[in-house]
C-alpha cells in the first residue's frame, strides 16, 4: 500500500494468505494498519488509535507516546489494550489461532493537544507489527 499516489512511499506491506485471484486475506501486516484494504484471516481484525506526545509536535503530526489498540473477532472485541513498547497478544478462540500486535513508532495528530488547531497538511503515519497464526485445514 503506497502513500497518496502509485510510486509513493510505501506505509504497508501485507503477506497474502491463498492464490491469486482468490488471496483475499492478509496473514501478516507491517506498517500503518490503517491503510491496508485487505482482510486479515481468521475475521480478525485490528485498529490502532495513536496519542500524541502534544510537546513534540509539528504543524498536524506529533509523536506518538503510545497506541490503543482494539482486536476483534468478528463483531466481539477480545483484546484491547495501550502499547508502548509492548505487545498485545490474543489466544482465546478455541481453534488454535492468535493475533500478535506489536505498535513499532509513530505519530499522531495534533489536534487533540491545547496549543494546536485543526489545519491541513500531513496525516500522521505509525508502524505496527501484526502477525497472525491460524491452523488451517
């Protein structure tokens, strides 16, 4: 998944489960997990919410302390948890599978912090690491 337009700079990369055409779904994702149209196996999925450290910040972005990270299993979230420097870890589905979350760095938008408006300019970008087992028969 490249930034903005094709040739862009590249904020995900997924490693596909199945053949083409049929790879419908992602078993590992690395980079932003917010941009990667694909499904993750197993009806798992997971979503990052990045918060800003509001004293290092520059025009729409600031660093990100940490990450709240959600995993769901179909409509059911099972895991939910801030990482910063640790990762989030689900095995509670009875067919052998995790999730693996890991929130790498990142950034996050200004315009939750005091000093800051809403402006246009650059989006925020962080990396994840999402690894995912399921025993598949």
């Amino acid at each position: 998944m490249s930034f903005g337009q094709a040739g862009g700079k590249w904020i995900a990369l997924e490693k596909l489960y199945g053949s083409k055409p049929s790879a419908n779904y992602a078993i590992d994702e690395i980079g932003d997990i917010g941009s990667p149209p694909t499904s993750l196996v197993g009806d798992y999925s997971v979503n990052g919410a990045t918060v800003p450290n509001c004293s290092v910040c520059t025009g729409t972005i600031c660093t990100a302390d940490s990450s709240d990270v959600t995993t769901t299993s179909g409509t059911r979230v099972v895991a939910e948890t801030p990482l910063l420097g640790k990762s989030l870890f689900f095995n509670g589905r009875s067919d052998a599978s995790n999730v693996n979350v890991t929130f790498v760095d990142g950034h996050a938008s200004s315009v939750s912090c005091p000093a800051y408006s809403l402006m246009t300019g650059v989006q925020p970008i962080s990396d994840y690491l999402v690894l995912l087992f399921l025993r598949l028969v």
